[in-house]
C-alpha cells in the first residue's frame, strides 16, 4: 500500500513546510495581505524546521 516508516519529526516537518507554502502562495499569487502574526508564525515554523533538519 506504499506505507513507509519515517521519523516523526521530519514527518511534522513537512507538514509544518507545507503550511508556510500555502502562506506564501497566498501572499505571492493571489494577493493576500501579510500580518504580524502570520509573519510571526512562518518564521517559527521555518526556524524549528531548520531547528529539526540542523539536529540530525
């Protein structure tokens, strides 16, 4: 059925990613405006990301 193990972290990590894509497609493409926090938010997520790929 195409089931692999993965590590749970890199696994939450991309899921992480993937919400700050969305963010960014939004922003980029269809013009949405970026605030404070949702700027906030995509800079923790990107730097536990970082966090997370720099510990291995």
């Amino acid at each position: 059925m195409g089931r692999t193990q993965a590590p749970l972290a890199l696994v939450q990590a991309v899921w992480d990613i993937s919400t700050v894509i969305a963010v960014l497609f939004g922003v980029l493409f269809l013009k949405e405006k970026l605030n404070w926090r949702t700027a906030m938010s995509v800079f923790v997520t990107l730097s536990g990301t970082i966090l997370l790929r720099a510990s291995k």
